[in-house]
C-alpha cells in the first residue's frame, strides 16, 4: 500500500507542475499529457497520467501475462510502468428492502505493472481498422454524436451549441469541421448541468479545446491552432482547478472515444 501511496502522491505533484507550467505559458507539457490522454482513455484518468509520466512515448500497454496471451514476450532488463490496481474486498450491506447483499468495494489500491509494445517482441498485432483522413472524419463523427448536428452558415463563428444541438459552419474545410464538432460535443457534454453550467467562460474554453486535442490527434487530426487557443483560455481560473479540470476532461474524452469506437466497430 506504501507503494500506492507514492504513487498517488507523483499523480498529486505531476498536477502542480502542470498548473504552475501552464501559468508560465508553457503548454508542450499539458498538450502531450492530452494525447496520452486519448491513447489510454480506457484506463483511469490517475493510470493515464502515470503511463505518461514514466513512458511518455507509450502507444499500448498490458501486463505481462496478456502480452504473453498474445504472442509476445516482454525484453529482458525492460523496466515496467508502474500503475495503480484497486484492492477489492466483498462486504455485505443492507440494500433498500433491507435485504442483506454482497457488493464488492474498493479498500485501496496497490501497484501493478504494465509494459509498452515498444519493450516486447513476437508476433505482430493486428491492425485494427482506423480511418484517419479527415476527409471521412466528419461524417464518422455526425453518426457517432449522440447530439443533433446542424451545418449552418455561421459567419465567422466555428460553432455553437445550446447543450441539446451542435452548430458547425458548413463553410468550413472538412477536418476543422471535425475539430469544431469536436469541441462544442465537449461543451455540449461538460457545460450543461448544474456542475458545469457556472464555470467560468475561461475553464469552459480550456476544457473544451483540450477534450477535442485529445481526442481529435487520437483520430489523426493535426488540430492547427490549438496550443493557442487553450493558452489563451489558461487564465487564473483554469490554472486554480487544473486538478478538477483533468479528470472532467479524462471523462468527456473517454465518453466520446466510447461512441466513435462503438460506431466503428458496427461499420465493420
């Protein structure tokens, strides 16, 4: 459990150093930290940020025995990524009819170990099938969101969305029309209940753009113009809760990755 707990603690200062980078107007380190973001949006947003921080150029992680279900074998000498596992236990609770159930509850955590598929070697992994010209990507996108998307001519504005439809300029080229739909599916999903309705307009931008970079480089958009724009939201605000503002990102990203895989793998 000593373990975990350093490891929870690297999570901790790794977040104030981002925070305090971003003040400064650094954000190579916040944007890379995003990608991963979209690299392992399947594990939890404190296991994606310590992938990052101690293999930033991981692609695909798994522990040793599904490396060696697959054919692989981890390297002699590779150091494994250290992650965190919960330790479950079963307790028994009253439910509402006052019956007497089992559940299984999270007590702590310990550590785990992961290796990238740059540290193994043996047989090729399939390639799954990934479209990634932006040329197609927009069309992926309308039927993936779970929100009505509109093309409008919008003048200069990208986009728009009152939390139930998504605007996009249809005078835009296709791969920004991918970014802004992107962006607002953010908003629409961040910004539109009581825990995001009264944010400030400057965390609302930030968290908005940083969802559609994470998503949208996992896709294979270049997202052009995006370091600016979230460096120009990172205001105080941001900066002060940096540390709510990531995992509200880890879980709009995971949402929308979710629906664009699903509707992927029933195109297949």
């Amino acid at each position: 459990m000593k373990d975990g707990n350093a490891l929870l603690k690297h999570v901790h200062d790794t977040l104030t150093r981002l925070a305090h980078e971003l003040a400064q107007g650094h954000t190579e380190a916040f944007l890379d930290y995003l990608k991963a973001m979209g690299r392992f949006h399947r594990y939890s947003f404190r296991n994606t940020l310590l992938i990052w921080l101690q293999k930033p150029e991981a692609t695909l992680v798994a522990g040793l025995r599904t490396w060696n279900e697959l054919g692989r074998r981890v390297r002699k000498g590779e150091k494994g990524i250290r992650i965190l596992a919960p330790v479950v236990r079963r307790v028994v609770e009253v439910d509402e009819e006052g019956k007497e159930v089992e559940v299984e509850q999270v007590v702590g955590f310990r550590t785990a170990v992961v290796f990238d598929i740059s540290q193994t070697e043996g047989q090729p992994l399939p390639e799954p099938p990934m479209n990634r010209g932006s040329e197609d990507l927009f069309p992926r996108l309308l039927e993936a969101c779970p929100f009505r998307v509109v093309e409008a001519s919008l003048g200069e504005r990208h986009g728009d969305t009152d939390g139930q439809v998504i605007r996009v300029n249809r005078d835009l080229p296709p791969g920004e029309k991918a970014a802004t739909l992107l962006h607002e599916w953010a908003h629409a999903l961040l910004h539109f209940d009581e825990a995001g309705r009264g944010l400030p307009r400057g965390v609302k931008e930030l968290e908005a753009e940083a969802v559609a970079y994470a998503v949208g480089t996992r896709l294979g958009l270049e997202m052009v113009g995006a370091r600016d724009y979230i460096l120009s939201w990172a205001g105080r605000e941001a900066q002060d809760l940096l540390r709510e503002v990531l995992p509200r990102l880890y879980r709009a990203v995971e949402a929308i990755l979710g629906q664009v895989e699903v509707g992927k793998a029933q195109a297949a």
